[in-house]
C-alpha cells in the first residue's frame, strides 16, 4: 500500500523534472534550432556594422551570444530563451534600422513557446 502512496509522488516529481529540465537541442535534430540561430547571426551581423554608437550594444551582444551558445549547446530553455530576448528587445528595439533581424529573432524563437 505505501508504493501506491509514493507512486503519484514519483510522477509529479518526473513531470516538476520535466518542465524544468533543459531540452536538448541540436541544428542537426531540430529546425527551430538552426532558425533561431540563423536570426542570431543576422542581428549580430547588423548590429556590429550599425556605425552609431549604442550604449547597450554590449548588453545585447553578450544576450545574443548566450542564446546563441546555449542553442549550440542544447541547454535552450524558454525562461532563458525569454530573459535574453527581453534584454535585446531593450536594448535595440528603437533601433529601426534594425526592426527586420530583431523581428526575424522574435519570430524565430516564437516555436520555442509552449502554445505556439
């Protein structure tokens, strides 16, 4: 009787394990992966080559590049995922000059949300 009494106290722990337990994600595996990454590097790119000076640039290159590690990586989660395009969104969002790569990431990590 006591095993069925620690039975649903294991799957709640394996489901609790599950919601916060990265997923790992590779290029190769998972097109959302590769997407995300290709939008990263397009905002880099613009970002490094946009000739004024921003006082959160860094603030946003050290975002992207996290996101960027962590999706090479496979340790991509939504809470990071979300901290760190806050961050850049901050950061450059009344930029104009780069409203299509910072849409283009927006829209790249949309996938990663639950409900989406």
């Amino acid at each position: 009787m006591s095993n069925d009494r620690n039975r649903p106290r294991a799957v709640t722990s394996l489901a609790a394990a599950a919601r916060t337990t990265p997923h790992v994600l590779h290029p190769d595996d998972d097109p959302r992966v590769a997407a995300l990454r290709a939008a990263i590097a397009w905002l880099s790119h613009e970002l490094a080559a946009y000739p004024a000076t921003l006082p959160d640039r860094p603030v946003a290159q050290e975002a992207l590049s996290d996101i960027d590690t962590r999706a090479a990586t496979g340790h991509l989660t939504a809470p990071t995922l979300r901290a760190s395009l806050l961050t850049v969104a901050g950061a450059l969002g009344s930029i104009s000059a780069l409203a299509l790569p910072l849409t283009a990431l927006r829209r790249a990590a949309d996938p990663f949300f639950p409900g989406h």
